[in-house]
C-alpha cells in the first residue's frame, strides 16, 4: 500500500475517542466560535506535559470561567482572577501566569475584535509558511502591559509566561501555537474546528511534540534529531508532497498513534497491529 493511502487511512480512522483524549476536546464543549477561540488558545497554552494532568488542570480552569470562556476574558479582572486562580499550578507555570494569559486575551479582543485579528496583523499570506506570523505574533504577546497582574511592566524573572509564547525566531518547535492554528485554521472535519478564514490551511506547520518527532523520524519523514522549528518545517515539508493544501491534516492521526494507541516502537505485539507497520522502520525488538 503506498505511504498516501496510509495516511488516508490514519486520517479516516480518527475517532471520538481520541478526540476525548485531546486537549482539542474543551473547545468542542461550546457551541459559539468565539467561546472555541478563547478556549483554544487557553486549552493549547497549557497542552505539555501528561495528558492526564493537563486536562485534570484545564478541568478547573474552564470549571472556573463558566459557560463562555470569552465573556469571561472580555469582563476579566486582574485581581479577582489573582483570587480565583491562586491555586492553579501547571508545571512550570503558576495561577500568576494563567492571570497574565487571560488578560493577553482580553487586550487581542479589546483591540482587535478576536484573537484571529491579532493574529491576521502579522500575517502575509504570499510568504511560504506562518514562520513570520508566529514570530511577530509572540513578540507582540510578550510586549503587552501586563503590569496590573505582575506590578511592573516588564515580565518578572520568575515568571515562566513568556514558555507560553515561544517563538520559531528562537529555533522552538512552537508546538503549542501551530497545534491552536491547526484547531483553528483547518476546515471543519469533526475534530479540528475550521474558525479562522484568513489564514489558509496550506501555510501551517506541523505541531511537533514527542510524539511526532518519534514517529515522524520512524516514517523518515525528518532526519533531524532536535525537536526545533527547522525539524518541524522539515516534516510539513515531507507532508506537503501528499497535501499541497492541507499539509497538517494528517497531524492528529499520527500523533494519537502514541497518545492514545501507545506507539513507543519498542513494543513488537503493537507494532506488528499498528497501521503503519508496513512502512514503519522501528527497530523493534
């Protein structure tokens, strides 16, 4: 079977199971695009580390804002969110810094109407990929005036805010961030929520996390080695050949291989039943 008909294949197979076992799956809990905007820049912000933990802690979070994300950002307070959330922790990040996410939102909505036109500010459509966009975007984020949550205008060294805005100019991967332009940009197909138009599909790049950096380099889709933005633009790249216009739409089903179908290419009984056994150079035992 030939490497596109796999990967169709991956596609067509995604399933509502995976998607409850997705960060994805809390914007799917609201009806209105502008509640699923907010929400998935909140969901993708916090999307690192165990996937348990990270919906565990999202659980309070929307558990706290109610039943529309955006009029809670819209009518945020600083000091009352530095009360409601004074117990959040999320790894690295603390209630401090999800109150500095909250009021960024609300300033890209005061200002621009949505976090889609914050976003459209920096984007060109004639350039080859989001690179640009991303790095402007970030820049501009961590440029706000936080200072009613931090006291000061600048970020404290002790806050770990700005790791929710990483930027590609820095070689990250941004995982984060293509994975809420993935949510957002892609067409409407039961997972992914077709939101934005002024962005097209085909200027996305693929969200690398563990998981696609294994399996991707698996397919031999990156020789690289480092989970960076060159590795990623490598991937989409490979991508782009079998979805010119759609290069990421494969991104969910090759990533739940190891969330939820647990691909970690050392296991023999799963590799001999994963889809992509035929093509697929693991090594395994």
């Amino acid at each position: 079977m030939e490497l596109k008909d796999i990967l169709e294949g991956l596609y067509a197979g995604r399933s509502q199971a995976h998607l409850a076992n997705d960060p994805l799956s809390f914007c799917h809990r609201y009806k209105s695009p502008q509640d699923r905007e907010v929400a998935g820049l909140i969901s993708a912000s916090f999307a690192y580390g165990n996937v348990k933990i990270i919906r565990k802690n999202l659980e309070g979070v929307f558990g706290a804002m109610g039943d529309s994300p955006r009029r809670f950002v819209e009518r945020f307070d600083p000091k009352q969110g530095e009360r409601l959330f004074a117990g959040f922790k999320h790894r690295f990040n603390d209630g401090r810094d999800l109150c500095a996410l909250l009021l960024a939102c609300r300033t890209m909505l005061v200002e621009a109407g949505s976090i889609e036109g914050w976003m459209l500010r920096f984007h060109d459509e004639s350039r080859e990929d989001v690179t640009e966009t991303l790095a402007a975007f970030t820049e501009s984020v961590k440029s706000l005036d936080l200072s009613p949550v931090f006291g000061s205008q600048g970020v404290p060294q002790d806050s770990y805010f700005p790791f929710l805005f990483p930027s590609p100019a820095s070689g990250s991967a941004c995982k984060r961030l293509c994975m809420y332009l993935r949510w957002m940009v892609r067409p409407e197909d039961g997972i992914d929520l077709g939101l934005w138009t002024g962005i097209s599909p085909a200027k996305l790049v693929i969200p690398v996390d563990a998981h696609i950096q294994r399996i991707c380099g698996f397919l031999g889709f990156t020789s690289r080695k480092q989970a960076d933005w060159r590795m990623a633009r490598e991937i989409t790249a490979r991508l782009r050949e079998f979805d010119p216009a759609d290069p990421v739409k494969y991104d969910f089903s090759i990533c739940h291989l190891g969330i939820s179908e647990g691909c970690d290419g050392k296991d023999r009984l799963k590799c001999a039943n994963c889809p992509i056994a035929g093509i697929c150079s693991t090594g395994a035992p």
